[in-house]
C-alpha cells in the first residue's frame, strides 16, 4: 500500500497508508491540496517574509519575526531533533515532502495564488517547525510584561491588580472531563472548544490519520504532522487548554556600538559583543526595508537598539537598577538610557520545540502512553486531559517553564544585574477530579503556580455548575454547555445599576429592561444588546478619565505589540475588577455608570445583540462576499465568542473547533469547525459546517473506511 484518501459528507480527509512515514507524506499532501494558500501564507509568517505578497501591511509582523529570529530557531530545533530523535526528524520530512508534492495542484485550485501574482514556495525540513513557533510565539503573552510595566510606572504597584485579567491578545480554551461514573455509558467522555482568533481556512484540520501501527482521529494544526492538541486513537482522547503559563522573559539590555559592532553589558559588569547582522525586508509595491537583528546572551532584541526605540525615545531607568559601577567606557549612569529589549523563549534556549511528544501521541492506547508523551512537550504550555476505555483518567499540565526570579515572571528585568538567569525547569502539576468532572478554562487552579495572570473563573465555574445539574452525561448531551451564554461578569455592572438614582425616563427604561435581563447573551436577544450598549459606553468613560490618561499613549514600541498596551481593550476586558476595586482613583463609578446609560438613552437603541456581535474571521486577503453572520455569547460566556468591549462588537477570536470524545464508542464522537474542511473558496465544503456552529450543532465523527468515498491513492 502507498497512500489512499477518503473523504466523509463533509469533505474531511481520511487518510491509510502502510506505515507511519507513508502516511505523514499522504498526510502532507491532502493539506496542500486542501490549503495550499493557507500553507504559503504561514510558511512566509514563519519566515518573516509575508509583507513581499500581501504589501505594507505585514511588515511589522516580518519585523518582529526577523528580530525574534523565529526561522533561525526553527532550524536550530530541526538540527537537535535530527540529532536527538532521527525517527521523528524523518516523519517530519517526509510530511514536508507531501507537501511539496501537493503544492503545486492545490494552487491551480485556489484563487489567491492568481490574485496576488505569486508561485507557491517549497517547503524545508524546518518549516512546520517555524509555523508551530509563529502560531504560538505570543501564545504566552509576554507583552503584557510591557503593559504592566506602564501600569506600575504611571500609577504604582497596586494597580496591576486591577488590570489583571484575560487580554487582549491571549488564546483560551473551555475543557472538561467527565469520568465514566457520571456517564450513561460508563465510559469517560471528554468535550470543549478552543478559543483562537477565527481563521479562514481554519486553524485546525479535521482529520483521520490510519496505518498498521495506528488510528486516529483528531483536529490536526495545517502545516504540522500527526495530532498535536485534540485526538481519540479509539482506546484513549486527549484534549488540552492553554495553560496561561508564564514562560518567556523580557530583559532590558544595556548596548552599545562599537568598531566591531554591537556590544552588551552582561551580570557580571563586562561588556560583550552581541550577535548583530542586517537583514532585507521585500514589500510589495513598496522599498525594501532592513532590519538589524541583534542578540545579546538572554536572547533577541526585539524592541530599540542602541540608539533606544525606532523613534529615538530614551527610557526613564527605574530607581535601583542601574549597576553601582559601570567599567571604563560603559554609558554614563543616569536616569535616561536608550531601551533595548531581549525575548528569552525556551525552544530559543533549549532547541527544542516538543516535536518529539507528536508520534507517541499517535501511538497511544492507554492514559499512560498520553501522560508519557506529553512529558516531551515543549510549548505552548497546556493543561491536558486524557481518559481511556480501561477508566484511566489524566489531569495535567504539560511543557516547559523556566525556574526564576519572581520579578522576571511580572515585569521587565534588568539584563546587567545577576539574579535574573534562568535556573531549569518546573515540574509541571497534576491534579485530580472532583465529583467525577474537572473542568478548564484558564483560569487559576491548577497551573496556578505556574503563570501570573489568568482568565476569570466565570466559564469554569459555569461548566462546572451545568455538569453538577445531571447525574449522567452522554457524548449527545455535550454541545448544550458549548452553547452556554449566561454572563456572570455582568454582575458588576448591574449592582451599580441599581445605585445610581434618578434617571430620565428613556434610560430609567433601560435600567428596567437589565434588571430584568437573564444575563443571557443570545443573539436574538435585545435586552443583551442593550447591555452591551451601556458596558461599551462605561468602559470609554473609564479609559477617558483623566485617572488613566498617561496609559492611553502607549511607547513606541513594534506594533505587533501594541494590542497588549491599548488602554481601551485592557479597560474592556477587566472592568469587572474595575468596577469592584475598593477604590478607584476617585473616579464616581456609580456617576460614570448613569452617564453611560444616558449616553445609551439618547441613541435609542434597537435592534438585537446579534445584529452587531457578527463573526470577523481573520483572512490574509479580504473577501468582499464575505456576509458576517450574528453570534450568541461573549468573552465570558462558556459560548466564548470575544467582543472588544468599548472598540467593536465583532467577535474575531471564539470557537475555532468543538469536540466530543466519547470513549465507550469513538463513532459516537462528534466535532465541527467554524467554516469547513476546505480551504478553497467555491469548494462545497468550504463553508458547509457554519450553520452547525453557529446553531451549536456538530457532525458525527465517522471512521469506518467502508462508510467513506475513495477520492485517491496517492
């Protein structure tokens, strides 16, 4: 046997083959044919070369790719891989030599290719591993460091708390596990959503992967081979979250040019030479732009330089960190300095990207193969969950988070003093179940030690408080909780609401109509839209208080960063925490409140939440036909479809795949994505699956061959 493929009712590859290598190669290639424009538009991400087709528009992104060196570590982590694990290194080629021989077909049948003038480029050995690392570079959140750092400068310490909470630019995840006592069939079942920006083609790939040695069916990551993240082997599912960890560092760094090039002052007072060349940029219609990539001995910089940021901003030094005694020809002591900024990451650190957990993943019969494989994983960090048909059970995190300081894991360090060096690895935590159900959503528990700040309890705990409503669950019963829109971060809100006395009319009206609400947010629903009028309304009132003013100019730093540091989106998404602090700068909260619901008063709001929470997915190339369908839910809803509260009520970031893995019978097992499995606009199967996941509905998992049409052998 060489390679067949085989697709379902809903144009899901199938995919046998006679041995593991084969399959990644079959597997490599039935991505391409259905994702060729995705997989040139990711392959250039990595690369730090997107803005060379799709114009002006990418270039900070390639900046920040160039400067972390994410392509430069994406080959470093094949070399070790090559050296410590061959088998794995040699299934990684030949999934990239699928790739390439399906590259050329998949692009006749896609019109980007043709749109913007470009040939598909061939993929290396490397390459799956710099789209893995461009996937999830910002994963952690670093950025955030940056955000707490003007927090802290402009209104002290004690405020970071109030501003802590899921931001802007972090994925989530909703999971849960329920143990086979609190199942009709006995067996475990396992359910959840994960929570990215929505993509068109979708993040993740329907998939059914089947050779002698195994048989899996599971959402796989377009350009990385196996099942990473969501799989059901038949004996054993997994399925992980994002485990909110905290496991990159910024340090700012002292630099300076000298006749040889760029030199950086280390812990121990010396100054030595930082790796420094230039590189070269292509923009579409546009010049070349260069970039000086620099890396010290904690990492790449990615912000300033020696001359400071790119706009020749210097940074006031905070008070007790400038070394004692600089040594002969150090910049001068003072309370200015230029800013340069390094991105400690570990796969940077250790060259090691996890890859190695991927086919012991595949491999796995039993919780315990899971639990051994995932020992392997790098990043991002997971909480992870397995059962088994035997009644094992896992409940984990998985990856690696470096053992430092704690001032590391808050906020910028300093580069030039010691303390701030890495000193190994955590051992990651496990934990238990409770009343036969654990439940993850990102929230502080059990990777608590391990990350700073978390998403707001509210979706775990709804899991939670649904699950405890049946004695007995089915795989069918699943997708109601999905679909689970009560808001309970509403409740700030609504208390002062009740406190803020007299009203006109016209809003006394819309004080009545929210303190009637279900705190439901469907879609179909007024009195949701309503809310959403005033909370927006609120939560510009509290980013324009003079209280916040020097938080709404961020520096000047890359704007793949900024997003982090908008004081618009950080108020929007912890205003519960705002509206509930003890005291708030003397800003009249239950003032701010009625003038926010005045100002909704005065609009006479209509219509339902649904007509402007629509779906935006993210889309390298814009689509005109695209019509943006109405969403129930909201950031914390268990339905988690994200609004910007304040900025827009389009949801960019939700669902981008719902799972349920039944272990007592794998054909039982259901999943849907956003759109569909094709990445070819036109295809039949290109948007088939939205009107499942918009209604809440999934497709059953089939995958007996004998019920699925032969396309090919391969």
């Amino acid at each position: 046997m060489t390679g067949e493929i085989y697709r379902d009712a809903w144009g899901v590859p199938h995919l046998r083959a006679g041995g593991a290598v084969e399959l990644a190669r079959v597997q490599g290639r039935v991505t391409a044919l259905d994702r060729a424009w995705q997989l040139e538009v990711e392959r250039h991400r990595a690369r730090g070369t997107s803005a060379s087709f799709l114009g002006a528009e990418a270039l900070p992104w390639d900046r920040f790719v160039r400067r972390a060196r994410l392509d430069d570590t994406a080959r470093r982590c094949f070399a070790e891989l090559e050296r410590r694990d061959a088998e794995t290194a040699g299934w990684v080629r030949a999934y990239v030599d699928g790739v390439n021989e399906g590259l050329a077909e998949g692009a006749r049948r896609t019109p980007e290719f043709a749109r913007v003038g470009v040939a598909p480029g061939r993929w290396e050995p490397w390459t799956p591993l710099g789209v893995w690392l461009g996937i999830h570079i910002l994963f952690a959140g670093f950025p955030a460091k940056l955000w707490r750092e003007q927090v802290v400068r402009h209104l002290g310490a004690d405020a970071v708390g109030l501003f802590a909470t899921d931001g802007p630019g972090t994925s989530g995840s909703n999971g849960w596990l329920v143990s086979g006592e609190r199942t009709v069939t006995g067996h475990a079942v396992i359910a959840g959503d994960p929570h990215r920006f929505i993509e068109e083609p979708g993040v993740y790939q329907q998939i059914h992967l089947s050779c002698p040695e195994f048989d899996v069916v599971g959402l796989a990551v377009p350009g990385i081979p196996g099942i990473a993240h969501f799989g059901h082997t038949g004996t054993v599912a997994w399925a992980i979250t994002n485990a909110m960890a905290d496991y990159q560092d910024l340090y700012r760094e002292r630099l300076r040019r000298t006749g040889a090039g760029v030199e950086a002052l280390d812990p121990d007072g010396v100054w030595r030479r930082a790796a420094r060349h230039t590189e070269v940029v292509e923009v579409a219609g546009e010049e070349p732009v260069e970039v000086e990539v620099i890396e010290t001995g904690r990492g790449p910089v990615i912000i300033g330089g020696p001359e400071g940021l790119e706009s020749g901003v210097a940074e006031e030094q905070p008070e007790g960190t400038r070394p004692p005694a600089p040594p002969e020809g150090a910049i001068p002591d003072g309370l200015v300095v230029p800013l340069a900024v390094a991105l400690r990451y570990p796969p940077r650190v250790t060259g090691d990207l996890g890859f190695s957990a991927l086919l012991p993943l595949l491999r796995a019969r039993r919780v315990a193969d899971v639990d051994g494989a995932v020992e392997l994983w790098a990043e991002p960090v997971n909480v992870v969950q397995a059962a088994d048909a035997e009644g094992g059970l896992l409940h984990r995190v998985a990856g690696k988070v470096p053992v430092r300081a704690e001032a590391n894991r808050v906020r910028l360090v300093p580069a030039w003093e010691p303390g701030h060096d890495w000193q190994g690895w955590h051992e990651t935590p496990r934990g238990g179940l409770t009343d036969g159900v654990a439940a993850m959503a990102n929230q502080r528990g059990l990777a608590g030690p391990l990350g700073v700040e978390f998403a707001p309890p509210h979706r775990a705990d709804r899991i939670t408080e649904l699950l405890g409503q049946k004695e007995r669950w089915s795989a069918a019963d699943m997708p109601a909780i999905h679909m689970d829109t009560r808001l309970a971060s509403a409740e700030p809100l609504l208390e002062l609401l009740r406190t803020v006395g007299t009203l006109t009319p016209e809003a006394d009206r819309i004080r009545q109509t929210l303190l009637d609400w279900d705190r439901r947010m469907d879609a179909d629903s007024e009195a949701a839209a309503v809310y959403a009028a005033v909370r927006a309304a609120v939560v510009r009132r509290l980013a324009a208080h003079p209280a916040f003013a020097a938080l709404s100019a961020p520096p000047a730093y890359p704007e793949v960063l900024l997003p982090w540091l908008a004081l618009l989106p950080r108020v929007g998404f912890a205003l519960e925490h705002l509206l509930r602090a003890e005291e708030l700068y003397g800003i009249d909260r239950a003032g701010t409140v009625r003038a926010a619901v005045e100002d909704v008063a005065a609009g006479q709001p209509t219509g339902t939440w649904g007509d402007t929470h629509r779906l935006a997915p993210w889309r390298a190339l814009p689509d005109p036909s695209y019509d943006a369908p109405g969403l129930s839910g909201d950031h914390d809803c268990v339905l988690c479809t994200s609004a910007v509260p304040g900025l827009t009520d389009l949801s960019a970031r939700g669902p981008a795949a719902r799972y349920v893995w039944d272990l007592a019978d794998r054909e039982a097992s259901l999943w849907v994505v956003p759109l569909g499995a094709s990445g070819i606009p036109g295809s039949v199967h290109h948007r088939d699956q939205l009107p499942l996941w918009l209604k809440g509905d999934l497709a059953p998992v089939v995958t007996d061959f004998n019920q699925l049409e032969k396309e090919s052998d391969v």
